[in-house]
C-alpha cells in the first residue's frame, strides 16, 4: 500500500516535471521501476529520479526530492538525504523564491548533515544553506558556511564546488562593504572556473566582477569584464545572465547620467528575462525601473504606460519594494510631493532592514529632494547628512586603494594568460607547418626555444616584482590598520567616552542602582574596546610596562601560569617599532590562549649587543609550523611574519605536536 502511495504522489507532479517527450519517457521508466522494486534498489531509482528531475527539468515542484528524503532517512542513508536536502534548499532559494523557508531547512538538518562523512555532499549542503542566509541579507553567517563548503569541497577535490564558494563569498564581501577581499576571491574563483573550462560559471564571476567594480566606480573595468561575459552568455543562452548583465548596465548608466541609455539595457533586461526559468521573478524589478527611469526624464506618459502594465499583474504589487520605489519616482516626476514623501518614507523603512548600503544612500538622498522641494530645508539636511555619511563609509579611501591593487594585479595576471595563449598558438601552428620543409622545423624550434627562455626569465621577473609589491602591499595595510585602530580609540576616548561619562556621573545622581551598575558597565566595556585597539600605556608608560601590563592581564583571565624577565627598553626602538614589537607579543599571547591549551608560559626580553631578543615559550600541544606556513591559512602567522619584517627584525618559530612552542624576535636597537 506504501509503495503505491508512493507512486501515485509522483503521478501528480509528472505532468509539470515532463518537459518533453524524452523527459517523459525517461520519467514514466523511473517510476516503473520505483513501483517495482523495494528498499536499497528502490532508493536508488529514487535518486536517480530525484537527480533528473533537479537537473534536466524546469525543477517546478518539491515533492518527488521531498519523498526521496524521507525514503532515505528511513532506510539511513544520510548521504543521500542530506544530497537531496540541499536540493530541496536550492528549490526554495531559487525556483519559488523563498530563501526564508530554504533556511528553515538548512538549520534543521544541520545536526543530520554533520553526521556525514561525505565532504562532497557536505560541501553542496552547505553551499545551498549559505545561500538561504546570503537571500536573507544575514551576510556574515552566509561567510561562514561559505568558509565551510570551500574546506569540504578542497578536501573532497571538487574543484567546482570550491570555485562555487569562492565566487559567492566574493559576492557577498561586496555587499558587506570588504571591497578588496571580495575582489581577490572573485579573481581566486575565476581562475578555478578557467582551469575547469566552466563556461557558465566564468561568467558568473565575471558579473561578479563588473558589479563590484561598478560599486567603486570603475566603470570602463566594470563594462569591459561585463562586455566580455554577454558575448560568453549569449553563445550558451544564459539569459538569465544577460538578465542581470544588461540591469548593472543600466545601473551604471544611471550613475553617469547616461539616460537614454539607461533606458535601452533596462529593455533588453526585460526581453532577456521573459527567456529565463523564472520570468516572474525579474518582471517587477525591470518594469519598476523602467517606470523611475522614464519619470527622472521627465517623460511622464511613458512612465505610467509602463506602471499600468506593472499593476496589472497582482503579483507584481505584491512585491512591495520595487513598486513604491516606482511610485515615489513617478509621484515626484509629476511634483506630487506628499505622495512622494509617503512612498519615500515607505521605501526608506524598507531598505533600512536590509543590509544593501548604496540602496539606503539613494533613499535618504531622494527623502533629502522631497523635503527640499517642500520647503522642509532642515528635514531636508537631516537626510542629505544621512545619505553623506553612508556615502562616505562606503567609499572608504583605503577599500578603494585596496582594489586599485588587486585589479591591476588582476589585469597583470590577464595579460600573461595571453602572452601563455599566444605560444600555445605558435607551438601548435609549427606542429601544423612542420611536413613543409625541415629546415623551417629547426628554425622554428630554435625561435620558440628562444621565445620560451626570455618569456621564462620575465615570467620570474615579474613573479618576484609581484612578491615585492605584495610584501609591500601587506606591509602598508598593517600601518594604516594601525592608524586606523588609533583614531578610532581617540574618538571613543575623547568624543564617546567623555559623554559617557558625563551621563554616568548623571545617572549616579539619580539614585538608581541598576542605571548606575549599567552606565558603570558601559564605560568599562568602551574603555577595554579603546585599550584593544590602541593600549594607552604605550604612550604614557612606555613600551616596557605596557608589555608587563598585557601579561599581566591575559594571566588574570586566563588559566596559564605566566612568569615574566622583562628588561628595561623604553628608548631603544622607535615609536612605530615599540608598536609593532607590543602587538607581536600580543598576537602570540592571544594564539597561546586560543590554541595552545598549555598550562605554563614565560615572556623574557633582554638586551643584548645592538639587539633586543625577546622569546616566548609555552608547554601546550604545539603545532606544524611549516605546514601552516605552507598552507597559507593562518592570517594571524602572516601577520606577524609581516610586522618582524617592518621593524627589520628576526623572526623563528620552533613547535612540535604535543612539545610546547619557542618564538624568539631578535630586534635591532
């Protein structure tokens, strides 16, 4: 009785799965032999149905995957649940566009999955799950479980699975604003996808690209990445990619004050769309656009022309956001100014509980033009403060600086994939000319050997240019993070923390224990935040007690026993150096808490002939150090590598498993 409920279910998806005579076939051969056959043989034909119906159909309904996964759990076979579990995660995310309801089954799988020991399937898993936080706009939990599917998918070899990660953790760095990060690991994401020849998949990150450099104002680097990706797109018919590609255009468009434009890769981006597996999902979104474009030229009637088609599908307005974003613009156009204030507000409220910071710029900046063509000059002002300092925060100087360095490291690398593409070109053209005459094949021989050295000799040129400008680069964004941690701890210092203060003091007047325990409380917290970020007793007691002060804190609150031989340095290195030397050891300190699980530790610093040698040594479970060092996982290794560097110190670092760890700095005075 089971079995044949069982196939009457997947009778009633059959008809919106069969896309065409084969596909219908194909099917209706699965069933069959599901109905026939029991257990582990069932299972199987259940997978290879699930699979079809994922990979090769439009994927319109659950129900078929849904049954294959309860089928697998009853007979345990968690693998196989948890591969169709992640599909059914896609279905919600992308098919029926309900990242909410696809996160809701991620969490409560999470515990079943982990039980695996399948990094393949796991890598899916948590690729399919990071999508449901990245829809959800929960971007820092959608890095992590990136992070997550990268590991399992490098240990599973599964080099699309990792290019997967890359480019969506790229995508979503983006948005938090980590501009630099997200532009090497969308060009660490391309390489894997060119390796792999996955055509679909550089162009992804191609988009990925445009869009980032978009965001930066690169605008030539964003339409020449996203011009070299439509030509890709439309050979494969990815219209779903030309969707996107022609609405950034369109974007960047609107941000050069090219309108006419504007208008034509908006148009283009509907027609593409209406090709797509999901026409319904990008319609509101275009023809809300096209409505904003229309009424900020002024061309009123083709605006609403285009609304009218827009609410005529309900389920267009029922997509709240890119409707009264159409609304307001229109109502503005049309000098409507209540109406447009009331959508705007509407809108603002909207995209304040998202995390898309250059949509909550435009919002405050169109609230800022209402109020001002009101009247409202100082409602006005309060948003156009609003819109300035997102502004600001966005385009952040130091970012920018940052992905200058990676896309001309980018273009570099582009460029020496051509010049490897055209002596393939030259070594296959003398194999093809070689039966002409002989003398021609030692000649051309002789020519690319040649070619090959001086393109070998600049190859390692270039490779230890890159690894200077690296070190360089690395060594930089450690001195302007430094700056950055001082200025930040004299805002708190002098701005945050006197206010606070002030209002501690007020609220002790008051009477009330719980207000006074709070704002006691407050202040403490802030004044450990400002010591993180730059220790106050460096300046005011010197580089020697600001060493014993840490250890002497990170022995009050932590289990290690620490003793201590610090001799008197204060004087001897300069001020950049005497910081640098402070955050090393801290560095060390902190790795030791985390990591080392030791009971014992010793910090010494001792002046010798010209150098300050200080060592640090621990009994806990030790490390490979070279396999870190190798494997280039470890940022906190590299920083400190980097800092030794900058005060022109040696550094060495012996660790065995299970034999303690020994780190001397040797410092020139």
């Amino acid at each position: 009785m089971q079995v044949r409920l069982l196939f009457f279910t997947f009778l009633l998806c059959f008809s919106s799965l069969a896309q065409d005579n084969s596909s219908e076939k194909r099917i209706e051969n699965l069933l069959l032999k599901i109905e026939k056959s029991q257990k582990g043989e069932k299972l199987q034909w259940m997978d290879s149905l699930s699979n079809f119906i994922v990979k090769d159909t439009n994927f319109e309904s659950d129900s078929i995957v849904r049954q294959t996964v309860f089928y697998a759990l009853e007979l345990d076979s968690l693998r196989m649940a948890t591969w169709h579990t992640a599909n059914l995660i896609y279905f919600q995310n992308n098919i029926i566009g309900n990242p909410e309801e696809g996160k809701q089954l991620f969490e409560s799988f999470l515990a079943t999955a982990k039980k695996i020991d399948n990094h393949n399937t796991l890598a899916k898993f948590y690729i399919e799950g990071a999508d449901s936080y990245y829809f959800v706009e929960d971007h820092k939990a959608s890095i992590i479980y990136y992070d997550l599917a990268e590991e399992n998918a490098a240990k599973a070899n599964n080099q699309r699975f990792v290019g997967l990660a890359k480019l969506y953790k790229g995508g979503t760095l983006s948005f938090l604003g980590n501009f630099s990060e997200a532009s090497q690991v969308l060009q660490e994401a391309s390489k894997v996808f060119q390796a792999s020849k996955d055509t679909f998949n550089i162009i992804s990150a191609k988009n990925s690209l445009s869009i980032l450099y978009s965001q930066n104002a690169f605008f030539k680097e964003a339409e020449t990445e996203r011009n070299e990706a439509i030509v890709l797109a439309d050979k494969i018919k990815s219209y779903g990619h030309l969707t996107s590609f022609y609405y950034n255009a369109a974007t960047d468009a609107r941000k050069q004050g090219k309108r006419k434009e504007r208008i034509l890769n908006l148009e283009r981006a509907l027609k593409a769309s209406q090709k797509t597996r999901n026409p319904d999902f990008y319609e509101p979104i275009l023809l809300g656009g096209i409505v904003i474009a229309y009424a900020q030229m002024d061309s009123i009637s083709q605006a609403e022309q285009y609304l009218d088609t827009f609410e005529k599908r309900s389920e267009n307005t029922n997509n709240r956001e890119p409707y009264v974003d159409a609304l307001k613009n229109l109502a503005f156009a049309k000098g409507e100014y209540q109406k447009a204030l009331q959508y705007g507000m509407e809108h603002l409220e909207i995209k304040k509980g998202g995390t898309h910071y250059e949509e909550i710029q435009e919002s405050e900046e169109f609230m800022a033009h209402v109020y001002e063509a009101m009247g409202e000059h100082e409602k006005a002002f309060v948003h156009f403060k609003n819109f300035a300092a997102i502004k600001d925060s966005i385009n952040n100087v130091q970012k920018v600086k940052a992905l200058s360095y990676y896309q001309t490291l980018y273009e570099t690398e582009k460029r020496d994939a051509k010049i490897d593409a055209q002596k393939k070109d030259i070594a296959l053209l003398n194999a093809q000319n070689k039966v002409k005459s002989q003398w021609i094949i030692f000649g051309g021989l002789g020519l690319l050997g040649f070619f090959g050295v001086v393109v070998l000799m600049r190859s390692r040129n270039a490779a230890k240019r890159r690894q200077l400008l690296q070190e360089k680069f690395s060594q930089e964004l450690i001195k302007t993070q430094e700056q950055e941690r001082i200025r930040v701890a004299r805002e708190l210092h002098d701005s945050v923390g006197q206010k606070l203060m002030l209002l501690t003091k007020k609220t002790k007047g008051k009477g009330d224990p719980e207000m006074e325990l709070l704002a006691d409380t407050t202040l403490e917290e802030l004044r450990s935040v400002s010591r993180g970020l730059h220790p106050a007793t460096l300046e005011k007691l010197g580089v020697t007690a600001a060493i014993k002060s840490m250890i002497n804190e990170v022995d009050a609150n932590s289990n290690i026993f620490f003793t201590n031989e610090i001799e008197d340095i204060d004087g001897m290195l300069s001020k950049d150096a005497s910081l640098h030397l402070y955050r090393i050891i801290q560095e060390v300190l902190t790795n030791m808490v985390k990591h080392a699980e030791a009971k014992a530790a010793s910090v010494t610093i001792e002046r010798k002939e010209g150098v300050i040698n200080t060592i640090i040594v621990d009994n806990g479970k030790g490390f490979d150090f070279s396999e870190k060092v190798r494997s280039g996982t470890s940022l906190g290794m590299k920083t400190l590598l980097e800092r030794a560097k900058i005060i022109e110190s040696k550094l060495e670092i012996k660790s065995q498993l299970d034999n303690g760890t020994k780190i001397t700095l040797v410092t020139p005075i």
